[in-house]
C-alpha cells in the first residue's frame, strides 16, 4: 500500500475519534431503502407458499376425487378377469367399458319385474305339467327357448334333445370348460316311475255291501278358471305309492310319527292287517307309510286337516277358497311316498343314471303297501267311523301303471373366463297339477334372474365363473332329474362345480327364510339386507323372515304351534336354516359335498291358506292370496341374481368356513345333548377338541385369503397407477408441444406408420384397405413383440405368484364341504355320504346333524385340518 494512502486512511481515521482517544460513532450514512427488498422477498415467499399449498391441494383433489376413483374403478375392470392379465399385461379396460362388481348389479336390478314374471307365472302354470307328461315336455322347450333368447343362442338345426348317455348328452356337459359362448340344450333320462289308473276308499257293510264311498277328486267350478277346468286332470294319488287292493279295520296314527306308532304299540293296538289313518304335518309323507309297513299295517290314508292351517280356519270365522282364504275342504295333497331318507331318484338306479338301456334293480326306497291322499271332507267320515265305534272294514283300491317314463332336464350355459370352476343355479319346473306355487314361483323368478343375466351378457358382461342354469324335472317324485344328472357327472361336479343354488318354490307366504351350508350363509343374509322389502318401503328382504300374515283367530291348535317354533329355532346365529332334503340340492350337497343354499317365501300359521299340491295351487290363488302384485317373486329373483353374481364374479370365493366350523361345534353341542337325554354314554371329546383345531386353521385360512386378494389388489393398482400417470404425463406434454405449434400424434399411431395394410376386396369386387378392425392392432402387438414394448416392465411374476395364491385358497374353500363326504356313506343309507348334515331317518325333508357318526368325522376333521396345510385340493 503507498504512503499517500495510508495517510488518506489514517486521516480518516482520525476524524472518527472522541476527546477520550477512542474511536468516535461513525456518523449516518446516507438514508438507504432496505425495507423494499426485505418486503418483496416477503411478499415472494408468501407467493411461492401458496403456490406450492394450491398445488398440493389440486394434487390432492385430483388424487381423491379424479385419480383413486380412476384407480378403483380400473382395478375393479381388471378384476373381472384377474387371470387375464397373464395373457395380455398390457392391454388395459380402459379402452371400453367393463361390467362387473357394482356395475353388473346395478344394471342387473333394473330387469326384473312384475309384469314380466306374472306373464311367466301364467304360462307354466297355466296348464297341468306332470313330470313326463307331454305338457311337460312342451314346458322343457319354453324353458330352452327362454335360455337361447336371452343368452343370445342361435338355434341349431336340430333340436338339442339328447338321450341320457349318448355321446350327445355326454359332450354337453363335459365340454363346458371348452365353450366361448352360451349354449343349451335338453336331457331326456328314463327312470321308472307310475302313474294313477283308477282308485277308491269304501266303508263296507258285514255282508261286503257298499255303506259308503268316498268322492276321491278335487272339486272346483269356474270361479277360479284354471282348477274348475283341470280338477280331474291327473287323479288324486301317491306318486311311487304300491298298486293293490286291501281291506282293514281303520286305526288312527295321528301324523304317523314314530312317537305316534310307538305310543299305539304302547296301548296294546296291534296295527297288522290294519289301514292306518293320518294327518300330514311333521314328517315327510313317504315316512308315514314306512312306519305303518314295518308294523304289518295293509294300507294307509293321509289326510289334510284343518288345525294345521294355523288361525285361518272355518272356526275363525274365515271362508273356504275359491271364496275365502281358508282350506277348501275337498283340496287334496297329492305327493311322492319314496323313502326319501334311504336315497332319492330313479328307485330302480339307486347311485348311477337312468338311461334308456341301464340295467335296473329291484326298488328298496318305495312302498310295498297301497296308500292314498284324502280331503278333510272325506277324512271327516272315516274320523267318525272310527270315534262312533262301528269301525267297519275299509277297503283301498289304488291301481298305478309302473313303467319307464321319460324326463327332460332343460340346461343352459353362460362361460365364465376360469373355465374349471362353475356355479350351478337350479329350479325345478314339474307340478303334480298346475303347480302356481311349487314350482313356478319358482320358476317365474329364476325367468326374471335369468333375464337380467341375459342382459348383462348382452352388453358384453362375462362372468369370471362359469355359470350353468338347470331346470329340473321329476323333482316331485324324489328329486329325479337332479338326482340322475348328479349321479350321471358327479366326476366332473366334484372337479368343476364351486356352489349350487336352488330355488324350489320361490312365493307362497309372507316369510322369507333362507338355508343353506354354513359356509354360505352370511353370504344369502348379508345379500338380502341390500334388497329391499317387497311390499313394506325402508325395510330390506332379510326383515322379511320375521314377517307373518295378517289373519288372526282365537282359535288355533297348541301342537301346530309348537311344531312351528321348533322348526324356526333351526337357523344359526345369523337367522340361515340348515338344508335337509326335499329339494334338488341334495345330490349336490349329500352326496357330492357341493356347498348349496335355498331360498323363497313360506305360509305362516297367519297366512292364507296354500294348497300345496292341490288343483287349487293355481294361477288365481297365486294372483289373489299367494303373491298379490308379484312382488316377492322379483325380490327373490333378484336376490338370487346377486348371490349368483357374488359366487361367480368374487377373486376368492365367499365361503366362510369359519362361521361353518362355529356351527359345528354348536351342532355337536345338539347332539351331546340328544345323548344325554338318551342316556347314550358317548366320548366326545376328541370331536370336540377336532373341531376346535379345525377354527383355529380356518382362521389362519381367513387370513390367508384376505392377503392374498390384498396383494393381488395392491398390484393391480400399482400397475393402473403407473399407467394413469405416464397417460397423464403424455397429454400434458401434447398440451405443451400444441402451444408450440407442433404435432401430438400417439405412440402407438406413430409406430404404425409405414405398416403395409393389405388390400381386401368386398362381395362386390371393390379394393380396399381397412382402416379399423383387428389388423392395425395385430401389427401393433407384431411390432412391440420385436422391438419390444418401450413400457415399464409388467410385474408377471408377482401376479403369477400371487394368483396361484388365490387359487390354492379357492381350492381349499370348495374343498371344505367335500371333506365332509365320506365314500362308503352313512350306514343303512349308504347314498347320503355327508358326515355332517342328512336328512333325517325318520323325517324324510328336514335335517338332522349327522355328528352322532363322530368317529368318521374325527377322522374327516383330521384329513381337512392336514388339507389346510397342504397344497391338497381335496
């Protein structure tokens, strides 16, 4: 530094110093703005704060209410078909509109209606349809021509109507996993069966004079048009019942239960060579007549009484149909006598189908003793021959034509995208008359439930199950054609078939009820809390199974109502009801080991009275009293609709085996009682400690199945995300490249330019190229297959793993059930094979827990808790 400058800066220096030597304040220096900048940054930061907290919520508004339900929404198209994803990764839904989930549903709900199934109603039930008659099989053809219209079915040439066992028939049913489009046809199976010829009930004088004969026939006018017109159609008789002519001293067996025959055994009556009077009520019909044979009786009379119509009586003060919601006093109930409890179907095939040419044998499940049906009016007389004291001899005449007679089951098929698991919904369409109740209620509502599967295929909706429709028939004699077709294919049931749903008669009271396995049951509870009640607004279905009718009385029989509340304490904790028998379920579920339910609306002890089995089952009685307005037969169309679509289009199966592990433990509870109160000394403690085994691995399995579809979602949308987002972040770059000026063409369009597009000639001869259609999307696929997709890696792995996840859980879930079949049966009946619920030995349709058998079951329990840890499937 020099030495002027240093005298500059010493001098400066200087003047900053104060009277004591120190150096002095620096005076102000120029006022300068410093509070501007300071502002302005300020100012600035404030900006930028709102600009990133406006961006953070436009990015969390966009994700919440554009992006997530974008991302749901795709996710649920991807998982209608979850497996399908292997085949093509990269060809998303969004490109078209994918109906599933909630989708499917809505649109599904919109197609029943009232209208639509009265129309139906009318048609079936508009005429007597005996299984085999001719009407019957005109039935069988509406029915296919229903399936084709809907399903979108182009008639073949010739008529698909195959003789059971033909190649035919065969290949209709084994090829269902093949199929890509909906099919149908009809089974013709021959069982033996009989039919009414002629018949009579006399009171004979000492000398054999007649002192009486009995009007055996319904007797009806034209007030209610379809019953006046058909009443002597098809005679009043048992169908399988003994043909024969018997003569006896009149006994009454009350409702010819077993308490009943003991108690007369206990009185000193000998029943031999005696023709039993009984009520229906309490038992299957077929047992009355089983108890009666065993105790050497000749012949049997079943009569409807009226204090088993609740309060609806002539007592009450209520008038007789056709002009009055009480019993008419000449109605009949005709019915099968089979034993049902020994096996149902063909009597003469007992364990495999009734073709044409199938050897027979010789039938141990039907009477060897005549009976027949009788009106009140008829059983009031002989009730009186009895309590007068005259008691004079009998005499039964019931002559019956034995022979083979065709039946035609009618099956339709919607393909699903996992070709080996199938879900079989079913109704029966044969009526002893015209059968407006039992069947075609029935009927009328799977007609609705299969038009709105039909529309749902015609927007393009296909299942992720395959579906199958079957109208049965025979049912009324002893489930016969589902009997034969599950006998026919129980192979192919036991590897394809995931759950059966059967609707008997859907509408005959006031009461919904549901039943069902275990494992099926919160699925039918929790579906009909989502369908509303069909004549009382606010209420849903399920409320529905606490209703009763309106029509009270003082005067009502003690032991009908109890009968009533037994049989209502049968359902579990969540209101289901375990199945018996006497439904088509059976072979599915007791024999083949098919998860199965049922559902529909019952008389109550309040309601009018049903003529279940009587000419008087008709058309009118239906419109009037039965279901005024047709409203729960759409409400139970739709809610098989939505237990359908819920089994067919779930990733996992919605078998709950741990509520049916729960039941268990609370059947075992019923049976320790029943031994106690028998003073049987049984161990069931090893059962007990089974089955307590057996929760605990189904939760582990509950677990099991929620992470795996967890997972399976979590990559799904992974994958959606990453799409959504490069989709997103290409439109805003086109936006930009648009405000410069230049052109936004696809990626995929620009790798089609310079693809040579063949020429094509029309019909006409002119040459053209085509500009949509599969082929520029064919040379698409070419092009990224050699040069690669230029798209973020698709994780197969991952979903390979995954799925394969979820079909090891979905295995294990329908192998639940078919670990409760044990090949040689129950003993005595060996048909039923199910361990854990049978129709009762001496109640025919009701059910009873087979747990008594605990020491098979210990052993099927073990099998099924080591499946549980196993990659078994059965």
């Amino acid at each position: 530094m020099g030495t002027d400058t240093k005298r500059s800066l010493l001098s400066t220096n200087e003047k900053h110093t104060d009277s004591d030597g120190f150096p002095g304040i620096p005076p102000p220096a120029a006022a300068t703005t410093h509070s501007l900048p300071k502002k302005k940054s300020w100012l600035r930061k404030i900006l930028v704060h709102c600009v990133a907290l406006s961006l953070l919520v436009l990015t969390v508004h966009r994700w919440v209410y554009v992006i997530r339900p974008e991302v749901n929404a795709e996710a649920e198209k991807f998982l209608s078909n979850p497996y399908g994803l292997l085949d093509h990764p990269h060809h998303g839904h969004h490109s078209h509109k994918i109906l599933n989930g909630k989708l499917a549903e809505e649109l599904f709900l919109k197609v029943p209606n009232e209208a639509s199934s009265i129309e139906a109603s009318r048609k079936y039930a508009g005429k007597p349809h005996l299984a085999g008659s001719p009407q019957d099989l005109v039935t069988a053809k509406d029915f296919l021509a229903l399936l084709q219209t809907e399903l979108g079915i182009k008639p073949p040439s010739e008529e698909p109507l195959f003789s059971a066992g033909t190649t035919a028939s065969r290949n209709a049913t084994l090829s269902i996993p093949k199929l890509t489009a909906p099919t149908a046809w009809i089974d013709t199976y021959y069982p033996v069966l009989n039919t009414p010829l002629d018949h009579s009930v006399e009171i004979l004088e000492d000398d054999g004079s007649v002192a009486w004969k009995a009007k055996l026939e319904e007797v009806a006018d034209e007030t209610d048009p379809d019953a006046g017109k058909y009443f002597e159609e098809v005679l009043t008789w048992h169908g399988l019942s003994k043909g024969g002519e018997v003569k006896g001293k009149l006994v009454y067996g009350h409702y010819g239960r077993q308490e009943d025959y003991k108690a007369l055994v206990e009185s000193g009556v000998n029943l031999n060579g005696t023709i039993v009077l009984v009520r229906y009520g309490g038992i299957f019909r077929g047992l009355k007549v089983k108890g009666a044979e065993e105790l050497g009786a000749a012949g049997v009379l079943i009569y409807s009484d009226p204090r088993d119509d609740g309060t609806v009586t002539v007592e009450n003060g209520y008038v007789p149909y056709p002009n009055g919601p009480a019993r008419n006093p000449t109605s009949v109930q005709r019915g099968s006598v089979q034993y049902l409890s020994l096996y149902p179907g063909d009597p003469t095939t007992p364990g495999y189908p009734s073709y044409e040419n199938s050897t027979r044998s010789d039938s141990v499940n039907i009477p060897a003793i005549p009976s027949l049906p009788l009106s009140w009016n008829n059983a009031k007389v002989l009730l009186e021959e009895i309590e007068s004291g005259k008691n004079r001899t009998v005499s039964l005449v019931n002559h019956v034509d034995d022979r083979v007679i065709p039946l035609w089951n009618t099956l339709g098929v919607i393909p699903g995208h996992i070709k080996d698991e199938v879900v079989v919904i079913g109704n029966h369409r044969d009526a002893w008359v015209l059968g407006a109740a039992d069947p075609t209620s029935g009927t009328a509502s799977i007609h609705e439930t299969i038009r709105g599967l039909g529309a749902l295929v015609r927007k393009g909706w296909k299942p992720l199950r395959t579906i199958v429709i079957a109208s049965w028939d025979g049912e009324e004699y002893g489930l016969i054609g589902s009997t034969e077709w599950g006998e026919d294919f129980a192979e192919w049931i036991d590897e394809h078939v995931v759950a059966y749903l059967n609707l008997d008669g859907s509408a005959s009271g006031s009461r919904f009820s549901a039943s069902a396995s275990p494992s099926l049951a919160h699925l039918y509870h929790n579906t009909a809390q989502r369908i509303p009640h069909p004549t009382k607004p606010g209420l849903t279905l399920w409320d529905a199974t606490k209703d009763s009718g309106v029509l009270t009385g003082d005067e009502i029989d003690a032991e009908v109502v109890q009968m009533y509340e037994a049989d209502a304490k049968t359902a579990d904790s969540l209101g289901v009801k375990p199945l018996g028998s006497g439904s088509d379920f059976t072979v599915f579920l007791q024999r083949l080991g098919v998860a199965s339910g049922g559902e529909g609306f019952s008389s109550t002890l309040q309601d009018p009275v049903y003529h279940y089995h009587s000419v008087y089952d008709s058309e009118r009685w239906m419109e009037l009293y039965g279901d005024p307005g047709f409203f729960r037969h759409v409400a139970v169309a739709k809610h098989l609709g939505l237990v359908t679509l819920g089994i067919a289009d779930a990733v996992v199966l919605p078998l709950n085996t741990t509520h049916y592990s729960l039941e268990l433990q609370a059947y075992l509870d019923n049976v320790e009682s029943i031994a106690s109160s028998a003073s049987l000394d049984v161990d069931f403690s090893s059962l007990r400690a089974s089955i307590k085994t057996l929760q605990s691995a189904s939760t582990s399995l509950d677990k099991e199945k929620f992470k795996a579809e967890r997972e399976l979602r979590h990559l799904i949308k992974h994958v959606i995300r990453r799409r959504i987002f490069r989709r997103n972040a290409r439109r805003a770059l086109c936006k930009i490249k648009k405000v410069f000026g230049r052109k936004c063409e696809c990626p995929h369009k620009a790798k089609l330019q310079g693809a040579v597009i063949p020429t094509m000639k029309s019909e006409s001869g002119r040459e053209f190229r085509p500009r949509i259609g599969r082929f520029p999307a064919w040379v698409q696929e070419h092009h990224e297959h050699r040069h690669g997709h230029g798209k973020p890696q698709f994780p197969r792995k991952k979903f390979e793993k995954v799925i394969k996840r979820i079909r090891k859980v979905n295995q294990k879930l329908v192998a639940f059930e078919r670990g409760f079949i044990h090949e040689e049966g129950i003993r005595d009946r060996e048909w039923y094979r199910h361990l854990g619920v049978a129709p009762g030995k001496w109640l025919g349709k009701s059910h009873v827990v087979s747990l008594i058998f605990h020491t098979r079951l210990h052993f099927i329990v073990r099998c099924r808790i080591w499946c549980y840890n196993t990659p078994c499937a059965h």
